[in-house]
C-alpha cells in the first residue's frame, strides 16, 4: 500500500482539471483516462485514495456540466445532463467511457470542419460562375465585383488570383488580369504564372512600361534567362526602342542562339539597315 499517488497520476489528474478550465475538453478527457488507468493498477493507502477519490468526482462533476458535452450528455435539452458514475475498482471502465467520449468529439470536431471547409468551397464555386457568367453576358462591372470579392474573402488560399487572373484574361478585361497577377506577385512572389500573367496581360494591353516594370521583377526573382531576355528584345522592339530591343537580343543569343524572339528582332533590325 502507498502512502502517496504516485507522481505521474497526480500530474495527470491536475492537467485533466486544468485542461477543462481552459475548455480543452477532448485533451482533459485524454489526460483523466489515462490517469484511471494508472490509479487502477495502484494500491493506497485510505486516505491518499479519498483524495484522489474526490478529485476525480470533482473533475466528472465539471465535466458533466461543461458546455461542450451537453450535446452527449443531456441530447434532449432537458438541462439535467446525464450523470458519468464513478466506482471504486472501475477506474479502467471509466477510461474507457471517457476515451470513447473523447473520440466522438473529435469526430464531431473533424466533420464540422469538413462541412465548413464544403461550404466554404461551394460559396468560392458560386461566385466565381456568378461572376464568369455576367462578363459573359456584358455586365463587366458586376462580374468584376464577384470575382474581386472572391479574392478578398480567399486571399489566403494558395494560387487564387492567378486564376482569378486567367479568368480576367480569358474574358477580355486584360487591366483587371494583369492588376490580379501583379496582386499574386506580391502575396506569393515565387509564382511564375503571375509574372508571365502579367507580362503578357500589360504587352496586349500596350502598357510597355508596367510590362517593362514586371520583367525587372522577374530578373530580380528568377535572374536571366535567355527566353526572358528574348521576350523583353521583343517588347522593345513593339515599344519602338530599338536599341534596347538590340541589346536584350545579343544577351538572349549569348545564352541560346536559336532564341526565337531574339532571332526575329535580329532579323527585323537587319531589314531596317
């Protein structure tokens, strides 16, 4: 017979109690079974059981009228919960009711994520076809609301405005694609889909100098490559700096001399000379 609990189902009974104080229920019913099963192999002395007793029954007290477990224990709302017993001699039964509670919240837990997560999923679904189906039917401004709105309420998810972006693209309004892109830019500066998004959203559109702005961008992210340089001779050569669309030529034929933007602005300058 011990004269005193054990240290390791002491600590556990105590974190069970403080885990329920800061409404970690599930973590509280963990730590509780796993005391049970510890006191249910001890042999105490009467008094140091007594304590151990009371504290036990007090933490099932506080258990029963805790909020979260009126769902399982007082399911038709009558404000008397369902008592949880606690016998002397039982303790690993008790574990067990107590494991098995504590698994059926985090069952519950996990599915009101998913069903958030599906209706959250379904709400991004909407407005985005809300959206493509008014640029579709001429209403730009409102099917630019939609799909602005989708990226506000989903900045975090990963990828969003790039296909926010190829949804602009795709229906003509190049100014919003290309300002989605250069939004993807920032949040996830490794995505090279919204560089050439975006290069390629400005180049359409004329603006030279934003494309020019985003090239820059790409050198210092990505660093030289001969298509990049290929394709900034090209943009010079459109935006009528000739001498700049020269020089990206000769450095994107350094690196690859079959560079097809780069060849075909050499050949455009040869014609003109």
């Amino acid at each position: 017979m011990l004269k005193v609990a054990p240290k390791e189902l002491r600590e556990n009974i105590a974190r069970a109690n403080g885990y329920l104080r800061r409404n970690e229920v599930t973590r509280a019913l963990t730590a509780m079974s796993a005391a049970l099963r510890q006191y249910s192999g001890v042999q105490l002395m009467r008094g140091p059981r007594a304590e151990m007793d009371i504290q036990i029954c007090e933490f099932l007290n506080a258990l029963t009228h805790h909020q979260a477990m009126q769902t399982l224990l007082d399911p038709t709302r009558s404000g008397k919960p369902r008592p949880i017993p606690y016998q002397q001699g039982k303790e690993a039964a008790l574990a067990t009711v107590l494991e098995g509670l504590a698994r059926i919240m985090i069952n519950e837990a996990e599915e009101k994520i998913r069903q958030e997560a599906d209706a959250r999923l379904e709400r991004k679904k909407t407005l985005i076809e809300t959206g493509v189906q008014l640029l579709n039917e001429g209403q730009y401004a409102k099917g630019r609301a939609f799909l602005k709105r989708v990226a506000e309420e989903f900045s975090e998810e990963e990828g969003i405005r790039v296909q926010l972006g190829q949804i602009f693209a795709a229906a003509g309004q190049l100014a919003e694609a290309a300002e989605m892109y250069e939004e993807s830019m920032q949040v996830e500066p490794r995505a090279s889909a919204a560089y050439t998004g975006a290069v390629n959203a400005w180049t359409e559109l004329r603006e030279y100098e934003r494309a020019e702005k985003v090239y820059m961008a790409i050198l210092r992210t990505f660093g030289g490559h001969p298509n990049t340089f290929g394709k900034m001779a090209k943009m010079y050569w459109d935006w009528r700096k000739r001498d700049k669309a020269e020089e990206l030529a000769l450095r994107a034929l350094q690196g690859d001399p079959n560079q097809p933007e780069a060849n075909e602005v050499m050949q455009a300058l040869s014609a003109r000379r």
